[in-house]
C-alpha cells in the first residue's frame, strides 16, 4: 500500500497532492496485516468533503521507528457501506462511529455503531441522548444503575449504565456528548490565530499546555518556522509542570475515595504550590497564555527559574516521602491491588494511550516513540508498570512525578534565559493545500491534531484528539467483574475528559 513517510519532528507540512490515495480494499487488506503487529497504533482517522463527495485521512504511527505513515481514499461507493475496521482492530471504533454520525457511513460488521458525540451537525438529528440505544441484558437476578448525565459540582456530563448481577459489575456503557461544543468547527470559522490559540487552551482545561504546545506545533509546521532550542526547552518546562500538577491532583482524589484524608491535603498542598508556580511564570495557574505560536509572552527569566527549582525540589521531596508511605499503606494497597485490571493484550486492542496504558505494560509515550521540540533531545526511559490496575495506574503516576522534576531540575540547573526568544507570530503565512499534524504527549497521553489548508492557506479542516478518547474504553473494561462500588476509585484512576471528548 502506498504511504507518505514522514516524523513528528519535520518543520514542514505534507502538501495534499503528496500524500496518496489508494483503493479502499487495498488499505483494508494492508491494515488487516499491518495493525495485528503491535508497534502500529492509530492516531487519527477522519473525512473530510470535497467536491467529488468524501476523502478520507488515516494517520497511523511507527512506535518502533518513529515514523508517521500517512495515507487517504477516496471511495466512490461509501454511502452503500464500506467494511469496517473496527471489527478486526477495536482501536479504529471511535474514528468510525464519528464518520458514521457526521456523514450517515455505514460500515459493515461494525460491532458498536452508536452516536459518539451528538454533534449539531451530525447527519440523523432524530438521533438523540434521549433515545441513545444502550445495551441490555435481560435476567430476573440482573439490575441496572443508571449514573449521571448529572454530576455534582463542576464537573463535565456524562452518562454511565451498570449491568449488575448483585454487586458484580457485567458491563458498563458509557454514553457521552451531552455538552458538545463544536469546537473543531470554531476552530477554522475565524482565521485570527490568537482566538485559535485560546480555543486550544480550552479543549480540556486540565490540559491547557498540551493542547495549546499542540496546536502552536501544528501551525508552525504550516509556517515552515523552527522554534529556537531555548523555546523549545521551555514549553517542554511548562508540559511537565503540568503533568506534575495533575498528577498531584489525582493521587489526591484517589486517596480521597478510601479516606485517605492526609494523602489528600498534603497532595492538595503539593498541587498548589505547583500550580502557583505556573501562575508567577505567566500568570495564570493552568498555563494559559503560556503557549504561543512562534515565539512566547513569557520567556523565562533568572528569577523564574530560581522559583521554579525551588518550588520543585520541595515537592519533589515532599512528594517522595507520600510515595514512599502509600507503598507500606496496606490498607490502601488492599484496596487498588487487583481492581480494576486492564491487561496489557486488551489495552493494545482498544489503542489505549497514556500512563494508563503504560500501567498495562505497554510501551506507548510521545516523548520517546515520536518526539517533537526539546524531548528530541532528552533520553526519556516510560514509567512501566505490569498489572494493569489501580495501583499500577497510581503507581504510574507517583513515578512520573519524580521523574518530570528531576528533568526541570536538570534542565534549568544550568539554563541561562534567552534573548532569542521572540514575541508571537499570529500572522505569518500557512502553506497552502496541505495537511499539518502535531503528537504531544500531555498528562493523560497522546494528543494529535491535525488540520488541512485550502488554496489560499486558509484552515479548512482541524480535527482533534484528546487521548480519553481511546481510553474511555479502557475504563469500561476495568470495570468488569467489579464489584459497583469500586466504580469511584477505577473512574478516578484513569481520570478522563469529557470535555476533551464532547468536542
């Protein structure tokens, strides 16, 4: 099968004409192959209009030799039905279950052909939460518990049904898109890139830095620009100060649900001097207006870094020591260990990314398999873990913690601020007919965008994924044969984005 080759770290963007099409039967025939070898996983997979009717992209990576293999069709024959790939590599089910919706697709043998966000401009409008078709089980011992669309506080909607035989979990489904925001449209509806860039910083705003460092990388690779070294270095600083964060935060909460009340408050405590430290840095607890195309508000200066070591070698050490105390918890570890099990075989099938993913052993990080900015030049060794369950994902979490300080550490022991760093560029010239992508590796996992441009180097296309997208599954799994009341603590563990799916 015909394929353009390229990296993540190319400064260029693939023009269109470069980028070919191949016959549908030959791409299912090659992926029925190329997919069972477990180094391929998807990272987008999408149509788009043209006049002619629908062309479709599949961007798949290499994890063994970093390459990113991009490729397109163009069928003529889809409205009757194409063969789906879902039912032969699980991973692809979210990708079609979207082009289903958006533009009525059948695929053949496609074992879950639901609605998956209830977009506005989805192609059923009869189709609709109220009559969304979750599955069902039918036996007099079987019960169902319904939780949600409502949450309690801020918290984005979702809906979860429980199959339950007594306590036991048989199956959960999860139906989301009760707050779709339409943000892939209002993404190309204005050409100012500085309401771009704030739109990315609201993607999921628990990952402000990922999603934003995703779309400057993107549009820099339409602008040809190759950010300085030092740019580079410091937005890989504001990545890992926000993996740090967040992880913080859920080690809390998931202390929290077996009343773990001290590891709470000294991980709440932890997370604020963190994110506090972002906030001295730009302004702002989350990163926002950190992340800019071509160039930054806010370089880094003397004193800036100074705070940061500071800060961060207090939580680091301070952290440590909560870390080293839940490994001797036992009643903590009686809880988390051996609930929740994903193994690693079925978090390669469902494409899982993430710290959940390499708590399943499997060896998925951007940072290392497809790295971009400054983590080409960092040798990053993933956290693995093997059980694949709660306190693996935990365990995950309290490793990469140690691990991100020590590289800022590291990395600004010596750095000295730059003077190379320049102001935003929000007008410079995107290359026309061609498709732009961008793989960061945010606290939850992989992030890829991807957008194509018109004749006049006009955005025309922008899709996006945050990386709860493959892992909602994950979750449902973890689920099975649990009792109901370990939901909280399995929900938490992965930690997911329901704004970063109802997109």
């Amino acid at each position: 099968m015909k394929l353009y080759l390229t990296t993540n770290n190319r400064a260029s963007a693939v023009e269109l004409s470069n980028i070919p099409i191949v016959d549908y039967t030959e791409l299912y025939r090659d992926l029925s192959e190329r997919m069972s070898d477990t180094r391929y996983h998807v990272a987008h997979y999408f149509a788009t209009e043209i006049e002619s009717g629908l062309r479709f992209y599949l961007i798949l990576l290499d994890d063994e030799t970093s390459e990113v293999l991009i490729t397109s069709f163009i069928p003529d024959y889809y409205a009757e039905g194409l063969a789906s790939l879902t039912s032969i590599h699980p991973q692809f089910h979210p990708f079609e279950r979207e082009m289903h919706e958006l533009y009525g697709i059948p695929f053949d043998s496609h074992p879950w052909l639901k609605p998956l966000r209830f977009s506005h401009d989805r192609r059923d409008k009869s189709s609709t939460m109220d009559s969304y078709p979750f599955y069902s089980i039918e036996g007099k011992e079987l019960h169902e518990v319904n939780v949600g669309p409502i949450h309690a506080g801020i918290i984005e909607p979702g809906a979860f049904r429980f199959i339950c035989d007594g306590e036991q979990v048989l199956h959960l489904e999860i139906a989301l898109g009760y707050q779709h925001r339409g943000v892939e449209g209002e993404m190309v509806k204005s050409a100012n890139r500085l309401r771009q860039t704030l739109i990315a910083e609201s993607i999921a705003g628990d990952t402000a830095v990922g999603h934003a460092t995703a779309y400057c990388e993107l549009i820099e690779k339409f602008a040809n620009f190759e950010a300085h070294k030092s740019l580079r270095l410091e937005r890989m600083i504001a990545i890992e100060l926000e993996r740090i964060a967040m992880h913080l935060a859920d080690t809390g909460a998931l202390a929290t649900d077996i009343g773990f009340q001290l590891y709470q408050v000294a991980c709440e405590a932890l997370r604020t001097v963190t994110i506090n430290t972002t906030q001295a840095w730009c302004g702002n607890r989350f990163g926002k207006s950190l992340i800019r195309p071509m160039g930054s508000n806010h370089p880094l200066t003397k004193a800036k870094i100074e705070l940061i070591c500071k800060n961060i070698a207090d939580v680091r050490r301070r952290y440590n020591e909560i870390r080293e105390d839940i490994f001797e918890a036992h009643t903590l570890l009686a809880r988390f260990e051996q609930c929740g099990l994903v193994p690693k075989g079925e978090m390669e099938r469902i494409g899982g990314v993430g710290q959940a993913a390499r708590a399943s052993g499997v060896k998925r990080d951007i940072r290392l398999t497809h790295p971009s900015g400054y983590y080409t030049e960092l040798e990053h060794h993933p956290i693995l873990k093997s059980d694949g369950d709660v306190m693996s994902r935990l365990a995950t979490r309290l490793d990469e913690v140690i691990q991100s300080a020590d590289y800022i550490e590291r990395l600004l022991a010596n750095y000295t601020p730059s003077q190379d760093i320049t102001p935003p560029d929000y007008n410079a010239p995107l290359k026309a007919n061609s498709l732009s992508f961008s793989l960061v590796e945010g606290w939850r996992g992989e992030i890829c965008h991807v957008a194509l441009t018109d004749e006049n180097g006009a955005i025309v296309k922008y899709k996006i994924k945050d990386p709860s997208l493959h892992n909602w599954l994950g979750l449902a799994i973890a689920v099975r044969s649990e009792g109901i009341s370990d939901f909280p603590i399995n929900n938490k563990s992965f930690n997911l984005s329901y704004c970063g799916h109802d997109l």
